[in-house]
C-alpha cells in the first residue's frame, strides 16, 4: 500500500493547499456571485472525469482477472502435458517429463523475479518451453493410442504457448503517458472547482475536500496497479505453478 499512501497524501495535501489559498485570494462576496456558474460546471467536468476514470479502472480490472484465468490456463496446459505423457515409451516420456518440470521451475524462479523487477521474460523458458514443443511434435507414435496422446499434447502445447504470449504482452505494457497526462489534469481541474463553493462550515468544507481528494487518488493507484499485474502490490503470484512444483514435479523422481 506503499504507493496508494503516497499518491493519496500528495493530493490531499496540494488539495488542502490549494483550497486554503483560494479562500484567501478570492472573498466569500465574489465566490458567492459565481455559485450557479460554478455549479453547472462542475457537474459537466465532474461527470466527464469520472465516467473516463471509471471505465479506466473497469477496464483494468477485467483485464487483470483474464491474465489470471491465462495464467492459470497455462500451468493447466503444462500439467495435461506432463500427464498425458504416462502412455509414451519410457525414453520418450522422462524427455517430455523433465521439459515440464524445467519449464515450471524456470518459470517460478527465473521468469516470475524477472517480470516483477524488469517486466521481461526469461530466454531460458522460452528454450525449454520451444523444447517442448518440438519433443511433441516429433514423437513417433506406434500405436493408435500413442497417436492420440500426442494430438492432445499439441493442442496442450498450443494452449500454452498462447497464454506464454498473452503473459508476454502484459508483462510489458504500460499505461501511455498522455493518458497519464489527462488524468493528472483531469484530477487536478476536478479538485480545483472544490474551491470556489462557498460554505460556512470552514473546516468541514477542507475535509470534503480532502475526501474527494483520496477517492480520486485511490481511483488512480487501483489504476495503476491493475495495469501492472505482474509488477505492481495487487500482482499475479505463480501460486498454481507453485501446486504443480508441490505436488506433480517433485514425484517426477519416484515416477522414473
């Protein structure tokens, strides 16, 4: 929550700065001469703002829950792999087994440090991971049975490859600093019109002020850290890759 209290006390307190010095460069006699104007504005600009801020954050949440179900699907994918190996040959089931474990591993404690500290992908995984895939297609299968589970081994590698990618795109997008841009000064045009009602509760009126201050900048930290899922405090944990390393990868030893 680090950042969320920053970017909150920073807007409170340019909000409670800005208001204070409004109140002493603008008497009550001309804030009051403005009231029907400023009113009918802000309801327009107030309006706008949250609606784009709204659908913003919306839109990154639903975001992040789909990267989640693709991460998901991809360690899914890995396990089916692993799984449907059991009818191969042996020499041709430990190959594919011990691709699977090295892909999770890699995956755990090579690539998911990386996505968090330099939103990049790690190359080896994505060796093992081509290894995989070229294991499941060169299989020689000798029976009916061998060709069917290389079949749903491909679709498998397919599935996995595509949510490896999906995770790719993600752990490198940013939010555009001309959207950053407009937030910034839509947040700030939004606070400003805070100053000029007049009102007679003095303090009461400062922390209104404050409060819409920190909805606006919790609005913009849930932003931010949904936008990064791999990197930000709300980020995606490998927790079902770490079930897989648990409970399927470390039998893989007895398996043999």
């Amino acid at each position: 929550m680090t950042v969320a209290i920053i970017i909150i006390s920073v807007l409170v307190v340019l909000a409670i700065a800005g208001q204070l010095l409004t109140h002493k460069v603008v008497t009550t006699d001309k804030l009051e001469l403005s009231q029907g104007m400023i009113e009918a504005m802000v309801g327009v600009v107030g309006t706008l703002f949250s609606l784009l801020l709204g659908l913003l954050v919306a839109n990154a949440i639903e975001n992040y829950h789909e990267i989640s179900v693709q991460v998901s699907a991809e360690a899914n994918s890995l396990a089916n792999i692993y799984r449907l190996s059991e009818g191969l040959p042996s020499d041709q089931r430990l190959k594919l087994r011990d691709l699977c474990a090295d892909y999770n591993h890699c995956v755990i404690n090579t690539e998911w440090p990386l996505m968090g500290s330099k939103m990049e992908m790690a190359p080896h995984c994505w060796k093992v991971y081509g290894n995989m895939w070229s294991a499941c297609v060169n299989l020689k299968p000798a029976t009916e049975q061998e060709s069917n589970l290389q079949a749903s081994m491909l679709d498998s590698a397919k599935i996995l490859g595509e949510t490896r990618r999906a995770r790719s795109v993600v752990c490198q997008a940013e939010i555009s600093p001309i959207l950053w841009t407009a937030i910034f000064f839509g947040s700030i045009i939004t606070i400003v019109f805070t100053y000029f009602f007049t009102s007679k509760m003095g303090g009461w009126h400062t922390m209104l002020t404050a409060l819409i201050a920190i909805s606006l900048g919790l609005n913009i930290w849930l932003l931010a850290a949904y936008s990064l899922p791999f990197s930000s405090e709300l980020k995606i944990k490998p927790v079902i890759f770490q079930v897989l390393e648990d409970q399927v990868f470390q039998k893989k030893t007895e398996t043999k």
